[in-house]
C-alpha cells in the first residue's frame, strides 16, 4: 500500500518524522526478536535490557495507535479494546508472573505477581502524576492542573476498586468472584465514560507527537497503520514477556539485590514509559487536563482489570480455579497500595491536582521505596513500614475528606446522576 498524505496536507515533514521514529524503534526491538528466535541468552543482566527495550519499543507503537484511533471512535467496547491493548505490556509481564505462580505451587511467582501489579499502580499515582505537574508549573508557572467536571467520572472509578481493595484484604486473597466484580467495575466505567459528548473545541486538534503524523493520511490508510502498529506490537511483547520476566528475576541473584524489589519498581518502568509519555506530550502541548485525565484512566485500567485478572491467569496456570493468595507482606503491599490511591482521591476531589499535592504524592513515593531497598532482606521492618506507610496515606486521606466534604458530597450525587455531563472525558 503506497502511503501518501492527503493532497492539502500542511505536514509531510510531520509523516517523515513519525517513519523515523518507527524505523528507529523497531531497531530497538530487533535484537529481542533475534534473541528469542535463536534462544542465545548472553546474561540476565543483558537479557533484561535487550527485553525491557523491546517492550519499551513495543509500548510505544501500542500508543501511537491507541491514540490516533481514540479520537476516531465512539463505542463503548471499541474504547474499551483500545485501553487493553494500551496496556498489554504491563499486562502481558504481570499475567506471565501469574500464570507461572499456577503452573509453579509453592513457588515465588506469586510474590512476584504481586509485585509487579502493586509497584505498576504506585508508580502511576507516586511519580507520573506528579511529573505532569511539575512539567506543567515548569512550562506554565500555574500551580495546578485542573480538571473538567465531567472527569468526575474518572475520579468515581477510581474511589470505587480503591474502597472494594479493602474488602480483598480482609481475605488476604484476590478470587475469581473478584475478577467478576472488578471487571464489571471496568465495564461500567467505560459505558459512563461513553455517555460524555465527544466535544471543546481545544479537543478537535491532533494528538501530540507522533500519533498526529496519521492524520496527514486517508482514513482507510490511517486504519491499516494503526492495526498494523498493533500488531506488530503484541507480537514483540508476547515473545518478549516471558525472557524480561524470567530475566528480572536472574538479575536480582546475578546483582545480589532483592529481585522482588526490582521487579515491583524497575520492570513497570518499562512497561508503563509509553503511557507516560503519551500523557507528557499533552502537557508539553498546553493540554494537561488532558494528560492528567490519560493518567487517571491507565489507574483505573490497572486497579480493575490487572488486578482482576490475576486469579484467573493464576488459575490457568494451575488448571483449575484458584485465588491469588496475600502472604503477610503482600497483604500490607496490598494495603500501601490501595491507602495511596485513597490519599490520591482525596487530592482529587476540588478537580485540581497541585503543586504541594504533586511533593506530597512525590515525597511519600520516594520514602517507601527508599525503605524498601534500605531494609531489603529484612521482612519484619520492611512489613512495619509498609504498614506504618499504609497507615499514614489512610490518615491524610480521611483528612482531606472530612475537609472536602462538601467535594465528596458532589462527587457521591454525581455517581447516582446517570448520565455525565457533557464534556470531553478522559482515556478509558
């Protein structure tokens, strides 16, 4: 098929760029292919960086089509596919870890799919929201990032999996009831989602970055890249999947450090910087409502639908039905998790996330995983600041409630309203 941009197009420069960077990328992901294909392992070390590029890279075509193809589709189980497979990187690692955990009784699987699923959604709410705002003070000197009204919907999704998480810690399990449950959670938010008008004029622009390049070509030209992007994407992060994961976990002993801390902070990092960037782009482009609201979004695809899915890839894995079980430090893991998302809420609830919001979730972000490699190898002070950490995000965040209650009180009617208000909405 002969690409040409449409004949009145102001941005052929903007297509050589974008063939550049695909170009560029799947450079990135070859050696990972010619590794997988030949099964030459040179180290964990190596094998860890040449895998984590490649879903890196991959992550990367995944967004690129994810969001040229967002602004052109309406339907509620079209936007729903479209935030699977924007987040099928952090996905595929984490359902591998699990599905291993099945296959492995008894084995540290379990703790590393855990991990990886706790360390994915602290990293969203701890350091990329507030990058995005420290990025939009830098470019603005505005010291907050507000958000539309009917961004409440975000903000509902996210409350409703966050207050549910404690009743998955009164288990110490996560079970296939969950999974229903979480994923109908997921489902309801993207119909709510849905209701919103596609609308705002500042939203009729093009995607930033290199996402927009597609809109120089015809639609039926548009939707070939953009499928193939796909594709081409979740080949390379299902062959890569397994080696990264099996490869962080050789690195860990190779490096003598605790591999569940470099699996729970180091291998989200690649799987979650395409997103991330994504979300950047629309601050650096005068769009951080916009970025902000991207970021909610991935939270809540992550707090249900990760989540959710874990028992189940657990359990194919193990041939039958089984739940994902907590031990003690995955139950104040879990716990951490779930008192941060609470404490992000609660900094969400005036439709505004500022700059003192942004050092908070930043500085208590830093402090846990500073604890966590300071106390590395010793469980019982590692579990006491996890719980005391829990415990401290809890406080802050009933705070902040009781203060905003008012918000909150909003926030409740607008979740029995019915349909949201129009306006322009977040990723779902």
């Amino acid at each position: 098929m002969n690409f040409q941009p449409v004949a009145d197009s102001p941005r052929p420069r903007s297509m050589r760029q974008f063939v550049v960077l695909l170009v560029i990328t799947a450079a990135a992901m070859a050696p990972a292919i010619i590794l997988r294909t030949t099964g030459w392992r040179p180290n964990p070390l190596l094998d860890a960086l040449i895998f984590g590029v490649a879903i890196l890279g991959a992550g990367f075509y995944l967004s690129w089509g994810a969001e040229a193809a967002e602004k052109r589709i309406s339907a509620g189980l079209i936007v729903a596919i479209v935030a699977l497979i924007t987040v099928l990187p952090e996905y595929a690692v984490d359902f591998y870890y699990a599905y291993s955990a099945g296959a492995n009784p008894g084995s540290n699987y379990v703790h590393y799919a855990a991990a990886n699923m706790t360390g994915a959604n602290r990293l969203l709410v701890g350091l990329a929201w507030p990058l995005l705002v420290l990025l939009h003070w830098r470019r603005t000197r505005e010291r907050a990032i507000p958000l539309r009204p009917t961004n409440r919907t975000e903000i509902v999704f996210l409350l409703l999996p966050s207050l549910y998480a404690f009743n998955i810690l009164f288990k110490n399990a996560i079970t296939i009831v969950d999974t229903a449950l979480l994923v109908a959670m997921f489902g309801l938010y993207v119909w709510r989602a849905s209701l919103a008008e596609e609308g705002g004029e500042g939203d009729s622009d093009d995607e930033p970055g290199p996402a927009a390049a597609l809109s120089v070509l015809p639609s039926r030209q548009q939707w070939f890249v953009m499928g193939a992007l796909t594709l081409t994407a979740m080949a390379v992060i299902l062959l890569s999947a397994e080696p990264f994961a099996e490869a962080m976990v050789d690195s860990g002993r190779v490096l003598g450090f605790d591999e569940f801390l470099l699996i729970q902070w180091l291998a989200p990092l690649a799987s979650e910087a395409p997103a991330v960037v994504v979300a950047v782009l629309f601050v650096l482009s005068g769009r951080a409502e916009n970025g902000l609201a991207t970021m909610i979004s991935d939270k809540i695809n992550q707090w249900t639908l990760l989540v959710g899915m874990l028992p189940l890839a657990l359990s194919l894995g193990a041939g039958h039905l089984s739940p994902l079980p907590l031990d003690a430090r995955q139950h104040e893991e879990f716990f951490l998790t779930a008192t941060q998302s609470l404490f992000g809420i609660a900094l969400l609830l005036r439709l505004r996330l500022g700059l003192g919001s942004a050092v908070a979730l930043a500085g208590l972000f830093v402090a846990q995983v500073v604890l966590a490699v300071v106390w590395q190898g010793n469980e019982a002070r590692t579990i006491i600041s996890l719980t005391w950490l829990g415990w401290g995000y809890l406080g802050l965040a009933l705070l902040i409630f009781a203060i905003n209650a008012k918000a909150l009180v909003d926030l409740v009617k607008f979740l029995l309203a019915g349909a949201p208000e129009a306006g322009v909405r977040g990723r779902a």
